[in-house]
C-alpha cells in the first residue's frame, strides 16, 4: 500500500467537556454518521473518562472506538483522583491520549513521565495516542525537530520495535491547538516526514501519524492529502457532530 492508499484515523478529544445528555446526542450522530463512511477511515473519541460507561454502551456494535485523555503512571494504589489503564480497559476503551501539550504545560508532565504512562497503556492492551508538539518560541527558534524528536525518543527508549509499532503519533503544535490558526498542509507534512524516520529507525514505520491543532472541515482534506499524514486529532471541532463528520468525510475522500 503507498502512503498515498493509508488508511486514515481520526480521534476526536473532547477535552473537559461534556454532560451525558449532550454526550447522548452527539454519540448518537456521530455513530450513524461513521456508518456511513468507508471502511478506509477509522473514526475514535477519546473522552472525560468518568463518561467510558456511557460511551461504551452507546458506541459498542458501532464502527466508532473510544478511549480516554490520559492514564496514571501506575496501575493501582493510593493515587487518589487518577485513572489506571486497566480500569480504563474494563470499559471497551481503545485509545488513551498521554503527552497532550495541555497535560505536559497545566499539570506539569515530563517527557519521562509520559513514557511511563505510554508502557502502562500498552500493558493494558490500549493504544497510546502520543502527543508530540513544538511551542511558537521554540518554532521560531528553529527548534521544531529538536523538540518534538525529544519528546518521541523519550518514548521510544523505553520500548522494544513491537511495542512501539503499536503506537499512534500525534504531532500537535502548541500554537495551534484551539487557536484557530492551524499548520498549515508544509508545515505539518514536513514534520510528520521528520517523525516517520525517527519511528522507521525503532522498526515502526508504519504507525499513524496524526496532526492535531485547529483542524476544521475548510482545512482537513488538505492536510488528509499529505502523504505522512494519516489523519488528525480532533479538539474544538469534535463536539460539534456536522463539523467532526465533516472532517471524518474529508478523510474518506482521500483514504485509500
Ligand atoms: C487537541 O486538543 O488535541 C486539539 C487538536 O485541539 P483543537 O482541534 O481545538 O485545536
């Protein structure tokens, strides 16, 4: 299959919203609306994990996954307020997002912390979403590979070639994300190409690579069409069903 044929995946991140009537009614639409979309595009949300119970009984027989926006470093113990990977396995759950620029800047996540709730999801059988992003200083610096090459290695140390074939990748630059101003197609392209090789040197090639950071229905077929583009991580325009599927809709015209 070329680049040009992957399959695409797009996650929606609900982020700290929603309420279980509004969720009911998005879940609902969103789950008709997949339906209806070719097989070549995978569709996820990731949500608050106090509503797993709910997703799961109204997604589960759908074509949509669901996973959550972080795990615990630990499996188990007095960490009172956190969510094991396993508990979050017990709901159906596919995803766990870790490194969100959200979690590493409000709740102070170091990049080794990140590695080690990437290995507890992978034991518990979820796919990591590892999020990955540069802030505008540090782009304006010219650091954007440094940066993001860092935080992916810091990951992929702790990992065998088969564990880290088991990873999705998202690159999210910090000054998009619910900014309204997105990467734009070069940008983000360029850095996924700078990704893929750094993931092709650990035997993972072919791990999807996201792009995150203001991805709207105007500007997602565009960077769809990048060839080291496997899809996107949806914030803002994922609670909004006509807009999320219109991006999942983006991602069918041009998957394979
Ligand atoms: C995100 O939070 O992962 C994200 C990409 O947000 P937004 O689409 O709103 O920029």
């Amino acid at each position: 299959m070329s680049k040009q044929q992957r399959a695409k995946l797009v996650v929606g991140n609900w982020k700290m919203h929603g309420r279980l009537a509004a969720n009911a009614t998005l879940l609902r639409a969103i789950a008709q609306g997949a339906g209806e979309l070719p097989a070549a595009v995978r569709v996820g949300v990731c949500v608050p994990s106090l509503y797993l119970a709910q997703t799961q009984s109204l997604l589960e027989g759908s074509p949509v996954v669901w996973g959550v926006q972080d795990v615990s470093a630990f499996t188990h113990g007095a960490y009172t307020g956190e969510v094991a990977a396993p508990m979050v396995s017990d709901f159906g759950a596919m995803f766990a997002i870790v490194g969100h620029s959200e979690r590493r800047a409000y709740h102070r996540e170091s990049a080794e912390l990140v590695a080690v709730k990437t290995q507890r999801a992978l034991e518990a059988g979820l796919t990591p979403i590892v999020c990955v992003g540069e802030t505008l200083e540090e782009r304006e610096a010219g650091s954007t590979e440094q940066v993001v090459g860092a935080q992916l290695d810091e990951v992929l140390e702790k990992l065998s070639a088969e564990e880290a074939a088991r990873l999705v990748v998202a690159y999210e630059p910090v000054w998009a994300i619910g900014t309204g101003k997105s990467a734009t197609s070069e940008q983000a392209q360029a850095v996924h190409a700078f990704l893929r090789a750094r993931l092709a040197a650990k035997g993972a090639a072919d791990v999807p690579l996201l792009y995150g950071g203001s991805v709207k229905p105007d500007n997602a077929e565009e960077l769809f069409r990048q060839p080291d583009i496997d899809g996107g991580l949806i914030g803002g325009a994922s609670l909004k069903d006509r807009d999320f599927l219109a991006i999942c809709k983006a991602a069918a015209s041009v998957a394979g």
